[in-house]
C-alpha cells in the first residue's frame, strides 16, 4: 500500500480502559464537595444526566463536541454558582475524576509507531473525547505523533469530515495518500472513507466493515506498509 501517512483512533484502537468503575461524575462530585463549593449534590447530579443525556443526542445527530469541563461549569452555574467563582474548581475536580480512570496501551502499539517513524511515515491521532487529555498523556502522545487532533479542541468529532480534513491539511498530505485506522465501522472507516482516505480497521469484536483491509493486532500493518 503506498501511502506517506497513517491516522490512528485512540481508545479501543491504541489503548484500552482498565476495570468497570462508577460514572465518572461521581468523583468529581466528591471533589467538588471537598473544595467547599455550595450546592444541593442531588439536583447538581440530575442536571448531569439530563446534559449528559442531551449531549450525546446532540453528538449523534450534529457531531458537535462539547468539553466535560464546560458540563460540569454549566451545571454548577444551573445550581446558582457564579462562573468566576468555580473554573480553578471544576478544573481540579475534573482532574481528580481523570485519575480514577485507566488505560492501558495494547500491546505492540508503541513498537510499531516506532516502525512507521523510521520507515520516514508521517504520523497523526484524531480522537473523540469530551474527556481532557492529562498534560502528561498529551506530551506522550506528542513525542508519538505529528499532529494530534482532539475532537473536543476541534469541536467536531468523527465522522464529520471536518476533523479529518483538518488532520491532513496540518500533515501535508492528500486524502489518498493517507491511511486511517481505528475500530470504529462509523466514525473511523466511514468517516475517513467519506472524505478519500485509505481505511485499516482494527477487529476488536464480531463487528465487520468495508475497509480496505481488516486487521487483529496493531502490528499487523507492519505487512501492508
């Protein structure tokens, strides 16, 4: 396959989640309460899940992301807070519901970048998340990757063409010289197909699809490229 360029999904794709755990809400709520912040806990909470509930409708239907940080600000506003007031707070609780969550890296993941950057392959991550990426993490993945596109930073998240287009104008390269891979039939293989890339998608279940080619382990596009 002759391609100058190879896209990745991020979760499910590149790294994993480790072990169930409760909404993410709840551990920011209890930072919240630990930062002294007034407000009634339960109406704070059924305001969550109501925005939650019309967050992701509105993602379905627009693909128009919004950042967790500005949920949880909302809601807080909604009980009476002045936004002034609460952005030091919401940033730290939201940092604190971060570190209860655990992704793993699959295995072989980091060697093949490797490979793919000494065979002189630009690189790129287009991910959706409404999570914020840890200052940490996102220095990782900087050192990994040329660009790295968060859909909650664009504000559209796969597979509206826009984040794709915008992925490979800051990579330099043409749709049909770049190959995207993820795990998701839509947002991934659909997505990149719509606007002419190249689709690898990455079988993590029974799920099938019409990409270009279908692989089980990272590694395996080793032999493709």
């Amino acid at each position: 396959m002759r391609v100058k360029a190879v896209t990745f999904d991020d979760f499910n794709t590149l790294r994993y989640s480790v072990g169930e755990r409760e909404d993410i809400i709840y551990p920011i709520l209890e930072a919240l309460i630990r930062q002294g912040l007034n407000f009634d806990n339960q109406e704070f909470l059924e305001r969550y899940f109501r925005a939650d509930k019309d967050y992701r409708r509105r993602l379905k239907e627009t693909h128009r992301e919004s950042l967790l940080d500005e949920i949880v600000s909302s809601i807080l506003v909604a009980c009476s807070l002045k936004l002034g007031t609460i952005k030091r707070a919401v940033k730290e609780a939201v940092d604190q519901g971060l570190l209860t969550r655990e992704y793993r890296w699959f295995p072989y993941t980091k060697r093949t970048l490797k490979t793919l950057r000494e065979k002189s392959y630009k690189l790129g991550l287009i991910s959706n998340t409404h999570w914020r990426i840890p200052e940490g993490l996102r220095e990782e993945f900087e050192r990994l990757f040329d660009v790295v596109t968060l859909s909650y930073e664009h504000g559209l998240a796969k597979p509206h063409p826009s984040i794709f287009v915008a992925t490979l104008s800051e990579l330099r390269v043409d749709a049909g010289d770049c190959l995207h891979v993820g795990d998701d039939p839509i947002a991934d293989i659909r997505g990149a197909k719509d606007v002419g890339m190249k689709t690898a998608f990455i079988q993590r279940g029974r799920m099938k699809t019409d990409a270009g080619i279908t692989i089980k382990r990272l590694d395996e596009l080793e032999k493709y490229l």
